[in-house]
C-alpha cells in the first residue's frame, strides 16, 4: 500500500464491481475496493496491477482511511438489505461532507429513506442506476444518477469519464432529478428491456415455429436487422446468440436452455408502479407476466398434451421476415413510448423535473435498452419539451403507420396459428387503443351506475350524472 490518498472508493468487488473500479483506473483517477471475500479483493489486485492505481482489502477502516476527502464511496452490492448494511458499517469511519452512491438497483423509495437518513448525518447520498451488465462497467455503462445537485458535482467529472460515449462523443451520464431520481428512471429502463426482451423473443418464435428457420439462417436476419433501422444492443447479442455451440453437447446452446425466465423484480416494480400511479404499460405488463407463465413448465406439458398443438400454416418465408421486422420495430417503439410516457407522469408526481430528452439522450450508449431509435426519439423530446407521448410526435407518425399493416398481419397470423405473441398484440391494442377518439368505457360507465350508482359524465354537458336505471 503507498501512502497516497486514493480518487474513488468501491464497495463490493464481484464482477460490476470489480469491472467498474478497473474502468475508473483506467480513466486516469485513482480507486480503492473493500469487499469482505479475501479472493475478491485478490482478484482485483490481480487483474489491476499496479497498486498505486488501483488496491483493495477487506477492512472497512483501511478502505476509508485510504480516500482522499470529501470521499466517494460507491457501493455495488445486491439491492435490499445488504446497500444499508454497507451504509451502516461506513459511518463510525466516514466523515460529514463524504459521500455515498448507491450504484445498484434499489427501490426508489429505499433510496429517498436512505439519502433523508444519510443527509441527516452530513452525509451526501445519491441513488444512480448503472446500465450494460459486466462489459458495460468495464468498457463504459450507461449511468442515470438521482439525488441531490450540490452533491453530484463531486463525482460528475469521474462518472463522465467512465461513462460509455455516444456517436457524437457525449458521455451516457447527466444529472437527472433529486432524490430517487435516478434509481426511478433506472427502473423504467429495466421495464423497458423487459418488454424489448418479451417482443424479441416473440419475433425468434414466429419465426422458428412458422417458416421453420434454422439458427444460422436465425442468425443471419437478426444481424441484417441490426445493421438497419432496428438496429440496438438486444438486436445484436440475439443474432449471436443463435450461433453459440453448446460446450457440453453438440448442437446450439439456445436449444437446449430452458424456457423459464427468471427476474430480480425491477421489471415487475414498473408494472407496479405504473398501476400505482395510472399509467398504461401493457408491453411491460405482459413481459413480467410472460416470465411467471414461463415458469410454469410442467403445468404447461401438461396444457399442452391436454389440448394439443395445431399445424402452423405455411407462410412464404421473405414475406413473414418483412412483416416481423416493421412488428419488431413498431413495438419497439411503443415499449419505448410507454416507459417514457411513465417516466413523464411519475416526474410531476413525485417532483423528479425529468427531463426525456436527457434521458433519451443517455441511454444511446452503454445501457441494454442502447437502440439507433433512441437517436430520433431524443430529437423528439428536444424538441417538445412536454411531449406526452412519443406516439404524438410528428417524426413518429408516418414510420407507425407505415409499419401498422404489417404487425396486424403478424399478430393475426400468430393468433390463427396458435402461437403466444402477447407482447406484439398489446403493443398494437396499446395503439389502437391510445389512437381511438371513442372507446367503449361510456359503457362501462353505464354498467357501474347502473349497479353502484357510481355516477358518469355525459358527452354533451358539465357535470356528474346518475340516471335510475330501467326506471
Ligand atoms: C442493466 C440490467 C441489469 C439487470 C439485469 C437482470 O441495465 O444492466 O437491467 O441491471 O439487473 O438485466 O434483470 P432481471 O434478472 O430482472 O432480468
């Protein structure tokens, strides 16, 4: 250990952990890890090497007697208990103007009870989603950082370093919002992902169950797909993924994994929180559901011998992969819509100030939901501040409507033929419904008062109405 002072303290050196601090070192600033497994924090001297950038060790006194104040300590550890249990065992050693990031993904309302309680010491405290799994914090994540301003300028030149860049060079990082600003937009990111996941799957079923295509000629589409107008991190590792060789028996490893999805909960949280607050999201909805119905697997053998499977019709190749590329996109685009137009509502409701455009803007690199549309989609806001929803915005009209035959035809094929494509079809309901001046809720409406008395308004005048039904 040399006695110099170090730039940036980590907590928790598993792979994000141990990923992110080599990155920080890697950008020019010096960073020192605590983690109580003996082998984590070898593994990082290991692969750091030079110890005057970047050390380690597994006693929480030597790790905070090594920053240079105010300190920046961040923390990477699993969501829930363990974040409070690390802020706990920081505070006999940290100082009043330190600082603590949580980089995980914490509930929002964990977040807000942590930085009233942080602050209360003279501690500063932000909540900041980190995005792109382990390559990301190594070779740059998408960062959405919440909390307090006056407390980001401390970290703000390390984060924009670190943070992946965008084809014009601007770092995926800005401050977003006070307090669970940050952990809250993270969280709508991952419902968005969740729904991007459930759509892509959805096309790789049509597609295999239909035309019959084999994982190279899989491949192939997803990669042509990528190089075009859907072109987007998920796009990419999927085409990939149908190449991979199992290594522990021949043939393709997707053919063998099993088809129960499991989740950490932060897609279900968006869901949940959506409902909460009244917010539409139906492709995100239906992505959480889909994982739940997933891991029913021997209910669904025994469904499915119970009921059968018809025969797929045939259908000419070229046309169902045209026709699944304008579905792919339109729904990307409503996933997109939704989680933003939740982002929108929540940010009045909970005093956030979002700002879409800036959203829009960090998630073009470094992140999962990392999409070519995300580069339209970020003009769109900029332009219109108070856009309510992506699908109001006059660049978006004509490319969905273009797209709209093409995914009734995927979603009635899908529907004819037997095979589950919920998270197309609510992309389009979600669409129809939003773009229909007449619904028929009056009915609803009607079928309520008529059983509780619970009132309607009337089309043609003010007020609140109750009618004595069948009188
Ligand atoms: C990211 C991801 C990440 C998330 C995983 C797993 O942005 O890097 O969202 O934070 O933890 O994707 O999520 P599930 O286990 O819920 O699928």
């Amino acid at each position: 250990m040399s006695d110099k002072k170090y730039d940036f303290g980590l907590v928790g050196l598993g792979v994000m952990g141990r990923n992110f601090i080599l990155n920080v070192a890697d950008n020019g600033f010096t960073a020192f890890g605590l983690d109580l497994s003996t082998e984590q924090v070898e593994a990082l001297k290991t692969e750091g090497g030079d110890i005057s950038k970047v050390d380690a060790t597994t006693s929480t006194e030597e790790f905070v007697a090594n920053l240079s104040t105010p300190r920046k300590i961040m923390l990477l550890v699993p969501a829930g208990k363990p974040v409070d249990i690390v802020i706990d065992s920081l505070l006999p050693f940290i100082e009043e103007g330190d600082l603590i990031i949580d980089g995980g993904n914490s509930f929002y309302t964990d977040t807000d009870r942590r930085e009233a309680y942080l602050n209360e010491k003279g501690v500063h405290f932000l909540g900041v989603g980190v995005s792109g799994g382990a390559k990301g914090a190594r070779r740059g994540p998408s960062i959405m950082p919440g909390g307090s301003e006056p407390s980001y300028k401390y970290i703000k030149p390390i984060f924009d370093a670190v943070a992946a860049k965008a084809t014009d060079g601007k770092p995926c990082v800005a401050y977003l919002g006070p307090k669970s600003a940050g952990n809250y937009v993270k969280m709508v990111h991952n419902g968005i992902e969740y729904g991007m996941m459930q759509l892509t799957s959805e096309i790789y079923d049509l597609l295999r169950k239909s035309a019959k295509f084999t994982n190279d000629e899989l491949h192939q589409i997803f990669a042509k797909w990528n190089e075009g107008r859907l072109q987007s991190f998920l796009v990419e590792i999927t085409s990939e993924i149908f190449l991979q060789e199992d290594d522990l028996a021949p043939g393709r490893i997707v053919d063998v994994i099993l088809d129960k999805a499991k989740q950490k909960g932060t897609g279900k949280w968006t869901s949940q929180n959506a409902m909460d607050l009244g917010i539409p999201v139906p492709t995100i909805d239906i992505a959480v559901s889909m994982r739940e119905i997933s891991a029913l697997k021997e209910e669904r053998i025994e469904a499915d011998k119970l009921y059968g499977r018809q025969e797929v019709d045939s259908i000419e190749k070229e046309t169902l992969v045209e026709w699944a590329e304008q579905a792919l996109y339109f729904s990307f685009i409503t996933a997109y819509a939704q989680g933003l137009s939740q982002l929108s509502d929540a940010s009045k409701e909970y005093g956030y100030n979002l700002d879409l455009g800036l959203i829009s803007q960090i998630w073009r690199a470094g992140c999962i939901i990392r999409a070519g549309l995300l580069e339209d989609i970020t003009i769109a806001f900029n332009n219109n501040k108070d856009l309510a929803n992506l699908l109001l915005a006059p660049t978006f009209v004509d490319r969905v409507q273009e797209a709209v035959p093409a995914v009734r035809e995927v979603v009635a094929f899908a529907a004819k033929n037997g095979i589950p494509v919920p998270g197309l079809s609510n992309s389009l309901t979600y669409f129809d419904a939003y773009t229909s001046s007449q619904l028929p809720l009056n009915l609803i409406q009607a079928q309520r008062d008529h059983f509780g008395s619970h009132t309607y308004e009337r089309t043609d005048r003010e007020g609140i109405f109750h009618t004595e039904w069948g009188a």
